[in-house]
C-alpha cells in the first residue's frame, strides 16, 4: 500500500509539473500569435488521463482503507473532483470561441489553476 501511496505522490508532481509546461506553452504560442494546434491538444489529452490516474488510485487507496488517514479527506477528494472535470468543461466551453488569442490565454490560465488544485490537494493531503 505504501508504493501506491508513493505512486500517487508522484503522480501529483508529474501533474504539477505537467500542467506549468502545458501553461507556459500555451502562452508561448500566444506571444508568438498562434493558435493552439494538435500537439498542444494532445499533450492536454495527456495530461487529463494523468489527472484521470491520479483519481482513480486515489479512489483505490480511500477503498483501502487510507482515507482515515488525511484530516479533510472530503476537501482532498474534491479538488480530486475538480482537477478531472476542469480541462474538459475548459474546452467544451471555450471551444465555441471565434478568438483564437482568448482561446489560447484562457486555456493557458486553465492549466495555471490546475496546478494550483494539485497544489491544495496535495497541502489538504499533508495537514
């Protein structure tokens, strides 16, 4: 139970990590006036299944029995919630955008508040 635990640590930096390139990315092409483009909606393909993972194992571990061991297990499973529902209620919304350069920081601020909902999960996690 301890690697998955470990597991699911890393898997929270990798997404840290992950969302502030795809952010930093997405405001790169915007400096460079372009558009997303298939790699950028991609590696956001990419980083939804890592959120995915991250809360399906959490799921697993709170099933074994670890959930008693945080002190707000319900707040660290609802930023849990709100990191896999963000990305697709992004883009289904901004999607319908004709502005590109809106599109592109909007999505950009997107993957900003992501890190910060792994952030705050993983402080909730620790206290």
């Amino acid at each position: 139970m301890e690697s998955l635990s470990n597991i699911h640590r890393g898997l929270a930096d990798s997404g840290i990590l992950f969302f502030i390139a795809l952010g930093v990315w997405a405001l790169w092409l915007r400096i460079r006036s372009r558009p997303l483009n298939g790699s950028w909606y991609g590696a956001a393909a990419i980083g939804e299944v890592l959120m995915i993972a991250q809360f399906l194992l959490g799921w697993l571990l709170y099933g074994q029995g670890l959930g008693g061991n945080l002190t707000r297990g319900f707040v660290h499973i609802l930023y849990g919630v709100v990191a896999v529902i963000t990305l697709p209620a992004a883009y289904a919304y901004l999607s319908r955008l004709e502005d590109e350069n809106v599109k592109t920081v909007l999505l950009a601020i997107v993957c900003f508040f992501l890190m910060e909902v792994i952030i705050r999960a993983r402080v909730v996690a620790l206290t």
